[in-house]
C-alpha cells in the first residue's frame, strides 16, 4: 500500500481538524520515511526495524509524542493511530514478518498488481471523499480538491506499473 496510507492520513482531517493535512499524510507512512532512512545510512534487512509490528508500535508512539509537543493530546492520538495503521494496511498488498523472526503473512496482492490497484484506488477514493467532506461548501468544489485524488490516483498507477 503506497497512496492508500496517504488517504488514511488525510481522511483523518475531521478527527482532528486543526492538524495540517502534511502532518496526517506523513503520519500514516512513518514506517516507509524509516525505511528509506535506514536504508540510506547501510542498515540491511531495514524492515525488521520499521515493518514488524514491534516497530509499528514503537513508531506509533513516536509520532504521538511528537504530535503531542507539537499539535496537542488530540492530534497526538491522531497521528499516533494512523501511524499504527501504516502495517496492518501493508498485510493487504505485502506479505511481511509480524516479527523480525517471523513467517512473512500478508495476501500479497503486489502479485497481482491490478488488483492491488483496484483495491488502492477504492480506499485513495474513500480517503479522498472523507477528506473533502470536511472541507467547508465553498471549497470543496475547487480544483485542488479534486486534483488531490487524481495525483494519488495517477501516482498508484504508476506503482501498479512497476510491480
């Protein structure tokens, strides 16, 4: 899941109203930031550190903290859960160890990438409908807002591709 924890974070946006939409859309892909950092420093096997759910855990608790020094209790819980979603929602497209030890769980749908695109597209959609209900009348008919689907959209495509 790539564009789909992007929605999560911004379907969030009535949760926790005062929140920047950057912070609900980093939220939910903390695991992956970690990941690339991890693997740009040279750790190998980065996963273990980033996409167990030991780690998801400790990266939740991370990005509350932060989210409370920054935003406020409310916004902490926020960010805190969608942080937490990051790997439940990869057990759909992947398949990844639970533990760092661990069998590799997941249905995989990265196999079948237009499924794996369906399946993206539906929650980008639900994400994205959430989102724009939150936005007041005048706004949520302006370009941007539907670009905002067509980006991810566009971006999930391109994924879709490269499987």
């Amino acid at each position: 899941m790539y564009m789909g924890h992007v929605a999560v974070g911004i379907a969030a946006k009535g949760a926790t109203p005062d929140t920047p939409i950057v912070a609900l859309a980093l939220a939910p892909i903390t695991p992956d930031l970690g990941d690339i950092m991890l693997g740009i420093v040279g750790v190998r096997h980065s996963w273990h550190y980033t996409h167990t759910l030991p780690a998801a855990a400790a990266l939740a608790i991370a990005v509350g903290m932060i989210g409370l020094v920054v935003y406020g209790r409310r916004a902490a819980a926020v960010l805190a859960a969608l942080a937490a979603t990051h790997v439940p929602l990869d057990y759909v497209t992947s398949r990844l160890g639970m533990l760092p030890s661990g069998p590799k769980v997941g249905l995989g749908l990265y196999a079948q990438p237009v499924v794996d695109l369906v399946v993206e597209s539906l929650v980008i959609a639900a994400g994205w409908w959430l989102y724009r209900s939150t936005l007041p009348d005048k706004r949520r008919n302006h370009a941007a807002v539907p670009a905002i689907a067509a980006v991810m959209l566009v971006f999930q495509a391109i994924w879709a591709a490269m499987l």
